[in-house]
C-alpha cells in the first residue's frame, strides 16, 4: 500500500511516529520536514494533490488541531478528509464517506490513540450501497461549485 502524508510543524513528530509504526506502507513525506514553524496549507494541499494526481489512493494530513488541515485537504475536488479522533469515526469516515485522507490534531491526541486510529482507518473499506448514493450527491455539489 501507498499513502501520501503531510503535516505542518505540529503535526511533524506524530507524523514521523506514523511512518516509523506503519513501516510496512510506503509512504511518500509531502513535509514538513523538521518542527520549525510552518504553514500548514504549504504541505497538506500536497497530499491532496498526490491522490487527485493518482499518484496514491489515500493520505493522512495533520497539523495541531486537525481542523486546518482538514479544510485545506477538503479544498480539493476529489478529497474527501475526515478529522477523526477516535478509531470508531476512522472506521466510518471509510464505510460510509469513503474518506480518502484522513486528518488528525497532534496536540488533542496521543501517539497511541493516532496509532489506532490510522489502524481501524487503513483496516476498513468504503460499504457502498445507500453510501454510495451519498457520495454522488457531494460530488454533484463539487461540481456546481465549480461554475
């Protein structure tokens, strides 16, 4: 499997722990790349870009809160990223919104917690069915936003 992740300088340490704890991914580093302050939107809006490029499926993002890092991932057509701060909602952002990045805050959970939660993520697929039905509809709505 190969996943884009980013980060901002919050988000720099847990996403290293990430790596080192998922060693069996391959993951392409969208940065930052060291703690030093950073603007967020720089390195998110690159894993956004690797999954609407196709150059991966999924991604993780993570800045401090989660929150920022999840709008900018939501500003590209195609992205669907879900902050999530518990294994259940990682689980389903995938079955039900097909989430294709998912977006953690490094100051609001542990590294363990994030280890679970990247884990039920990684470890559940979208369900289809009713939820596909939903997921046309938000892509309808992308497309009316863009004229």
């Amino acid at each position: 499997m190969k996943l884009a992740i980013g980060s901002d300088h919050a988000g720099y340490l847990l996403k290293s722990k990430i790596i080192d704890n998922f060693s069996d991914i391959d993951f392409i580093d969208c940065g930052a790349f060291s703690e030093e302050s950073t603007d967020y939107p720089d390195w998110i809006s690159k894993v956004g870009y690797e999954i609407k490029n196709n150059r991966v499926e999924m991604g993780i993002v993570i800045c401090g809160s989660g929150i920022g890092a999840s709008i900018v991932a939501n500003k590209i057509k195609g992205i669907r990223a879900a902050l999530c701060f518990n294994s259940l909602m990682a689980e389903l952002s995938r079955k039900h919104n097909n989430a294709n990045i998912l977006a953690l805050g490094a100051r609001i959970i542990g590294h363990e917690l994030a280890f679970n939660i990247v884990k039920a993520w990684l470890g559940s697929s979208f369900e289809g069915g009713r939820h596909l039905r939903r997921i046309e509809k938000i892509e309808r709505i992308e497309g009316e936003a863009e004229r």
